[in-house]
C-alpha cells in the first residue's frame, strides 16, 4: 500500500492534470477559463490510440532485462528526499504538479468528441518522466526496502 501511495504522488494524472476545453486547447482553471463540462476524468477521457491515457501512465511497462539493469542502476543513482519525512508526501506531490505541466506542455489533443473523449494527436515527454518513475520507485524501495530486493 505504501509502495503505491508513493508511486501515485508521482504520477501526473494523479496529482496534477491538463484540462481542455471542447475543441482540445489547453485552459487554465485558475483563470476562470475552464468549463466543468470538458472534464477529463484525470486523464480517463484522453485516450491515446484506443486506450485510456490514465491507464498509460498507470501500466507497468514490459522492458527488456538489459533496460531494467539500467533503470536499477539510475534509480540508485537517485538522491534522498531531504527534510523531514513529515514533509516528503507533499514535497513529491508539489513537485509532480509543476512537473505534470511541463509533460503537458508540447501536447495537443483532438477537439472533443460525442463520447465526451479528446485523442492526444502530438506528445513529446520531456526526460524528466524517466527520472519522475525513477524516483517513484527509488522513494517507494527507500521507504519500503523489503518490497524489492535488488
């Protein structure tokens, strides 16, 4: 449970999201621009190709054993959360917020469609989604080492 709490705090359609009006441009709620009727679910109504764009993020993906050699190693190479560990939850979800805006940022979605879904049409993830699931698991096996022993 603790594993996936944290790995969760590092997910962007968990703690941040991209909100888009009916024709698939980006608003920003904050400036009173956002339409409750054009909710994305946290993702579940993108879909990439025929599937959930929430659910993409949420897979575990099926990566060769040399690539998972590599991603332990990067992942050792990760630093320690500081501060207190009162203060980590939050430090993680504050830094996934500003984080889930940069992956938005280049993205473009289809104008909404009668099922009430947009299709991502261009997504560039910047490199720091690879070191984001990094730290996910490096933080979820630091808490939590007997989970994985590797």
């Amino acid at each position: 449970m603790l594993a996936h709490l944290i790995g969760d705090l590092h997910q962007p359609l968990h703690v941040g999201s991209v909100y888009l009006d009916q024709t698939g441009h980006k608003v920003d709620p904050d400036t009173g621009k956002y339409d409750p009727a054009t909710e994305t679910v946290g993702g579940n109504s993108i879909l990439d190709g025929n599937k959930k764009f929430h659910s993409e993020w949420d897979a575990i993906p099926n990566y060769s054993s040399d690539t998972v050699d590599a991603i332990i190693a990067e992942a050792r190479a990760v630093p320690a959360t500081n501060g207190s560990v009162d203060d980590w939850a939050l430090a993680w979800a504050s830094d996934t917020i500003v984080q889930s805006q940069k992956a938005f940022e280049h993205a473009t979605f289809s104008p909404e469609n009668a099922d009430h879904q947009w299709h991502v049409t261009s997504l560039m993830l910047p490199p720091i989604w690879r070191r984001r699931t990094l730290r996910s698991g490096y933080n979820s096996l630091r808490r939590e080492p007997t989970l994985l022993s590797f």
